[in-house]
C-alpha cells in the first residue's frame, strides 16, 4: 500500500506553472511523499466558455485528494467570469485563511524586523458573502451576513493554531462600537472561546487602530484572527510590510479539505521568462506538508529555503544590491534550496514543525443547535421616493398602519429623518419606514401593511421582519431615533 499522500496540483497562469514546477522540484527533493493528480483550472478553461474556470473533473479529484496544490491563476476581464478562489472556497467550505507574514531582516528589505505575525481570516461570511442588490436607481446595498457557527468556528481555529504552533497571544480585530450586532456577534464568540485557552493570552482592538498599530509596530502582535474584509485587506498589508507579497504563502483550510498557495497573482508581465520568485507558492507548500502530517519534510524545505535567502541568493524582487550574493531565475532559485536540503539557516530562526502537526486540523467543535425565544414585533420597509422628501412620504405611509402597528420612524441610509429630522440631512431615494408594534405581532399582519402599502402604488425596494431574541433587540435604531 502506498504511503503517499494523494494531492491536487494545478498549474495555473502566467508565471504559475514556472514556480509550481519549481516549487514541486524543491519538494521532490525533499522527499515529499506526494501523489499527485494533476487538474487544468483558468484562464484556458474559462475561454473555453466555462464561467466557473473549472471543470467537473477537476472537483472529483478535490473532493477525492481533499489537498489542493494551486498556483495563481487569471481571471479574465469582463463580466460573467466567477472568481475561482472565492468558488473553491465556498464550495469546499474553506471556512479559514491563514497567512503567516514573516520578516527576514536583514537578507529582505523590510522596515519592521522583528515582525512573526498569523493572519487568520474568516473565508466565508462578511460582506464576501456576496448577496448584494440594488434597491433603488440610486442605492445598492450589501448584506454583512456574521452567523455565531461561522464566527466559533474561526475564532475556535485561531487559537487551536496558536496553541500548535506555540503561539502566546491570539488578538481579535473587529467594530463592533459600529456595527454592534455583526461584529458584536464575532467579538462575543471570541470572548466565550478565549477561556478556553487559558494558556494563551488575549486582546480586542478595533480593527482601524488595531490596522495602525500592526502597520507601525506589528512586533506587538502574534496571531490576529478577523472577519473576511477586514483580514482580506490587512493580510495584503501584513506580507507587504514583512517584506514582499511576493515571499508569503497561504492556507485556506475547511472541515473537509483543504488549499494552499501564494498570495500574489499571476503576474501576467513576468511570465514565461524564468524571473518569477517561487517563495510563495512553496511557502504554501510547506503548509500543505505540516496539513498532511508531514512535519519533518516541512521542516526540511523551510529550513532550506530560509537558508538560500539567507545566503543572499534571490530572485528580482527580493534582490538588493550588497545583500543579496547572486540575482537569481526561478530555476536557478529551485535548485539552490534543492542543494540545501538538510541545511538550516545560522542566523535566520530555523523552524520546528514537530508540534504543529498533528494530524492537519483541529477536529471542529461541534457547534450546538440554536435556540432562542424569538418574538415578532414589526417590519422595516425600504421604499422608493424619488421626490426625497420625508414629510410627504411619511404622510403617505402613516395611513397604512393599523391598530396593532403604527409608522414609528423613517430614515434615509441609517439617519432618522421623520419625525423630527433635519432639513440638513441629505437624502436618496431609498427610505427605510419602520411599522412597529406595541408588543408582539404576526407575520399576516405585517403583509397586510405591505399589501396596502403596494396597492397604492408605493414601489418597495426590500423589507426586513423586526424582532426580539431572548429579550433583547434584534435590530439597530436609526441614528437619532
Ligand atoms: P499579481 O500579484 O499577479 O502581480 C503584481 C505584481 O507583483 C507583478 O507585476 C510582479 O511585479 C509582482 N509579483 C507578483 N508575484 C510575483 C512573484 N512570484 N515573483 C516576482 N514578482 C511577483 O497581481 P495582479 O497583476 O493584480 O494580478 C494578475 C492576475 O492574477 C489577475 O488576473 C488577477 O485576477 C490574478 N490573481 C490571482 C490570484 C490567485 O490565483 N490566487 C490572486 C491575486 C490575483
């Protein structure tokens, strides 16, 4: 029987087949116990006219490997073409990211060399759930969608990383002085989790001083686990400032199968012409091997590679001038750390994969049923009014409620402009009417208002049932409502 583990490979665009083929070189030299199925994903099979950039074949073999090896690939401009990335996430429930984004001062070029920073980012929630509409000709919205599975499990993640990778502190980013519900959702599960781990340390910063602090002195931090939009945006900012993008790999890990690659794209300008760094992309790799429980052969190419930068020996991006020793291709780059199999760095911290694996993922908590009281107490309409003026809307609206619901408020994009507003407060055509009860209502009477409400002509954009769960609120006031 074969003790190989069976993986997906695909390589990819512009310059992915080079720092794949590197990157598999390096790996084979290692002693990689890997079979390797091969698929084609991208910018060919899009052209072909498949939209999703990926044929069904390609899935059977993930769904079987469960490992996916993959270089960047090119989305083609226009529309129509779905992002593969965000598809394989979502359709493999890749519900983690992880970025580690080290500094490798002083053989790369950074302003921080101290920096040793995991980005763990939230890969299926947020705004990246992608449910967006337009509601009226003046106003789109898109629905921050935070469940508390999505957020335990993530946060839950961070600190099983944390606590297998030796890490001392796992930090939470979020707003919730803002968006007091979503990330207040994300904030309490971490809160509720974190005492579970009482052997790592903790803290909360609100993500736009706790993006400042990581910029200046990102020393201070060591695991940052965070919502999608946020961890989308500063793990960019996080590899940047180790160094490059061009050095960082990434994880991209779910309850069943897992993905690994660079963080950069594919480079369209620097293809085929043996100039890429393959960094990334066997950094990735190296994720992959601690994943697949092969923690020794992760250390062996880790430790080669750190060596190789170590020596001076770079490709174009990370090349400077009395560093670096010898301007390297991609090729070149390959059999260097290839040569240093077995070799650890001297003055680099070699790494120890020896705790990390065992065996890939933390086995999810099961996350319990849901229950709550909920109770019903009105419904939001967002209506369009193109006149834009609250008085003749709230004149209108106010006779469609009845006994049990009065119009209590209407706002425009989240500032309550009736009763009472101000002449100051500018307006679109997209109100918000908010029908309440005086305690708990039913569904039939709240289409009733809306069945009145459309039969005099008023165009609804979109409507949202109002509630209380366990007593508390389930929806934000208006601004000053
Ligand atoms: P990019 O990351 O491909 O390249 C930006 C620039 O960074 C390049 O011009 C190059 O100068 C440099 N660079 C990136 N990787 C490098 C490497 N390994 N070695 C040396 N230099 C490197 O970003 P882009 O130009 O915005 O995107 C190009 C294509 O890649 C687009 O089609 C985009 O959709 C796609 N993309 C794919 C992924 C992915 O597959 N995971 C991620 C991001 C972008």
């Amino acid at each position: 029987m074969s003790t190989k583990t069976p993986i997906t490979v695909a390589h990819g665009d512009g310059i992915g087949p080079e720092i794949m083929n590197a990157t598999l070189h390096i790996l084979d030299a290692a002693g990689a116990a890997l079979e390797i199925e091969t698929i084609e994903i991208g910018e060919k099979v899009y052209l072909r006219g498949n939209t999703a950039g990926i044929e069904p074949s390609s899935w059977e073999s993930l769904l079987r490997t469960k490992v996916f090896l993959k270089a960047p690939i090119t989305t083609p401009q226009g529309g129509g073409y779905k992002s593969l990335n965000v598809t394989t996430r979502k359709t493999l429930g890749l519900y983690a990211n992880v970025r580690p984004c080290v500094s490798y001062h002083p053989f790369v070029d950074t302003k921080h060399p101290g920096m040793d920073v995991v980005i763990v980012r939230e890969n299926e929630e947020d705004l990246y759930a992608g449910i967006e509409y337009q509601l009226t000709p003046e106003v789109t919205s898109c629905i921050k969608l935070i469940s508390r599975p999505g957020s335990e499990k993530i946060v839950r993640y961070a600190f099983e990383y944390a606590r297998r990778h030796n890490r001392k502190k796992v930090t939470c980013f979020m707003k919730d002085n803002i968006m007091k519900m979503t990330d207040g959702m994300f904030h309490k599960a971490f809160d509720e989790i974190a005492v579970q781990y009482p052997d790592i340390q903790k803290e909360v910063w609100i993500v736009d001083i706790g993006a400042a602090k990581m910029a200046d002195t990102p020393e201070a931090f060591d695991v940052i686990v965070m919502p999608n939009l946020y961890g989308d945006i500063l793990s960019d900012v996080a590899a940047q400032i180790a160094g490059s993008v061009g050095l960082a790999g990434s994880a991209n890990i779910g309850e069943y199968c897992a993905m690994f690659e660079a963080i950069h794209g594919s480079a369209p300008r620097r293809a085929g012409q043996n100039l890429a760094n393959p960094s990334g992309l066997l950094l990735g790799a190296v994720l992959m091997l601690v994943h697949i429980n092969q923690p020794e052969t992760a250390e062996r190419v880790h430790n080669a590679w750190l060596r190789t930068i170590e020596d001076g020996v770079h490709t174009y991006d990370v090349f400077t001038e009395g560093v670096s020793t010898q301007k390297v291709g991609t090729k070149e780059f390959a059999c260097a750390v290839a040569a240093r199999m077995g070799q650890k760095p001297c003055r680099l911290k070699p790494v120890s994969y020896a705790r990390a694996a065992a065996g890939g993922l933390p086995a999810p908590a099961k996350v319990a049923a849901s229950s709550a009281q909920m109770e019903l107490n009105g419904i939001d309409l967002f209506v369009y009014w193109p006149s834009r003026n609250p008085n003749e809307l709230a004149a209108a609206m106010g006779k469609f409620a009845t006994d049990g619901l009065e119009l209590q408020m209407i706002d425009n994009r989240g500032v309550k402009v009736w009763p009472a507003g101000r002449p100051e407060t500018f307006c679109t055509d997209n109100f918000r009417c908010r029908f309440m009860a005086r305690g708990t209502t039913d569904m039939r009477q709240l289409i009733g208002v809306i069945e009145r409400v459309a039969a005099a002509g008023i165009e609804i954009a979109s409507t949202q049932t109002l509630r209380h769960f366990n007593g508390q609120a389930g929806f934000s006031l208006a601004q000053g409502q």
